[in-house]
C-alpha cells in the first residue's frame, strides 16, 4: 500500500501558525514521524497561505527533505508553487509527486510541462470544467479522459496517481458505493495505475470517524485501492491495510505482516 502523508497541511490545527512563523522543528518533527510510521510519500501543502504560498511551499520541501528519504507529495493548484517546490527537491530519495492535476482545461495545461520537466509522478484528481463527479458513471468517464490524456503526453500509467474524490458518506448514503464501483472499473481499465484517495473525506461531518474511515479502507482496497492519502499515525489503520494487503494476496509469503508483527508493529 502507497501511503501518502496527510499532515503537513496548513488547514490542520496549528500548522499555518508553524509555517508562517517557519517553525522549522514542529514540521520536521512531523515529517519524520510520518516517514517512520510508513510513509512512502509526505505530503506538504500550505494552500491556505494564499500570499505566500509559493515560498511557504518552497521552505516546506526543503525542511521536510533535511529529515526524511522518502519522496515529497507537492500539493498545490498554483503551478508557480508547485514548480518552486519540485525545483528544491532531492529525486534521490525517489520521484516528487506533484498533487493534483485534473481534466479541467486551464490547471491541465499549466501543469503537465512542469510533470514532464521534472519527471513526477501525479495525482489525477476526478474534477473537470463541469465540475465534481456525481457517481460511479461520472468517475468512471473522468477518469478515462483524463488517464488517456496523460498517456498521450508520455505519462506513464505506473506514475499516474488517480483519485476518484471521495465525498462524505453523510451527504449521499450510496457515496460509498459509487467510490467502490469506480475503483473496481478503473483498476479493470487500467490495470498499472494506482489508485488512491483522501481517504478522511468518507466520514466527514460523521461520528466516530476514525471507525468509517478504516472500514472504508479494508472495502477499497479490496475493489482495487492501492494507494492512500491518510494520517500515518493512526496505528489501526495502518494495521488494518498491512492485514489486508496481506489477506489479498499482495504481501509474498506474508513476509510483511509477520515482520510487522515480530516488531510490534501491528495494532489489534
């Protein structure tokens, strides 16, 4: 499973306050324990710094590569943001990936050249000119346009990130369904992306969150999710999706769940 770290981002409790004030041990102290739970991205967006975002995002990449060897997830619309923040990041802990590109014209054409330039896989974010996708037929076409968009300009399918978008359960009781139905057609579709979520958006405005947001994750997983966008640091979760990879059949020999076990790593 492909985890992307969520917690680096300024619209969370006391992370504007950090980044404005360059709080350079608060973020790097996060960043460290999100690579450490089992990250495989982190991700960095200070979206709600809409004055100085392009060099917030640029001081983010930079402290978060001083502690972690994993690659960074560089999350912003603003193709100058993104662009300064590829150009400060290291590639030899693995490929940037650049969150989000979509098939609305304008925010595609500004930021394909900079995926190309610098080699970065992508977040397909399922939005077009029209909008927001309503079910599973909507994601499902989204998707297909936006992928073979992609392909055509020499992205290849195992860099390609999709993220149906994933809106709460609470608004729409068959949300869950059409997310499930979508991942499955386009995993059949195209077998070597990844798919991946915001996974947190199921359970929005609900109880007991945390319960929705790891069922979910078990049901997607099974349809086809390989990748996530989540809070490492919630050891259920991460446990839940090392037993699931494993009763999958994606963890050979079942190595990775009785390593995990063997050192305390999995939570019952």
């Amino acid at each position: 499973m492909i985890v992307i770290g969520e917690l680096i981002n300024t619209s969370r409790e006391g992370l504007e306050e950090a980044v404005r004030e360059r709080d350079t041990e608060f973020i790097q102290d996060l960043a460290k324990k999100q690579a450490d739970a089992g990250a495989s991205f982190v991700d960095v967006n200070c979206g709600t710094l809409i004055k100085e975002e392009e060099e917030a995002l640029e001081w983010l990449v930079e402290k978060a590569q001083e502690v972690v060897d994993v690659p960074l997830s560089i999350d912003s619309p603003n193709p100058e943001a993104v662009k300064r923040g590829l150009e400060k990041h290291d590639d030899e802990a693995g490929q940037p990936l650049v969150n989000s590109i979509t098939d609305e014209e304008e925010r595609y054409e500004k930021l394909l050249p900079l995926i190309q330039d610098y080699d970065a896989n992508v977040i397909a974010l399922c939005m077009e000119d029209e909008g927001m996708p309503d079910d599973c037929d909507d994601r499902v076409r989204i998707a297909t346009s936006l992928v073979d968009k992609l392909k055509k300009d020499g992205i290849e399918e195992d860099r390609i990130f999709f993220d149906p978008v994933i809106q709460p359960i609470g608004t729409d009781q068959e949300m869950g369904l059409h997310i499930l139905n979508a991942i499955e057609e386009i995993r059949e579709k195209y077998p070597d992306i990844h798919i991946t979520c915001g996974l947190s958006n199921i359970s929005h405005g609900m109880p007991q969150r945390p319960l929705l947001n790891r069922a979910f994750a078990v049901l997607a997983m099974s349809r086809g999710l390989d990748s996530a966008i989540i809070d490492p640091l919630d050891d259920h979760l991460m446990s839940l999706m090392t037993a699931s990879e494993t009763l999958l059949g994606n963890d050979e020999g079942c190595m990775n769940y009785l390593k995990k076990s063997r050192s305390d790593d999995l939570v019952v």
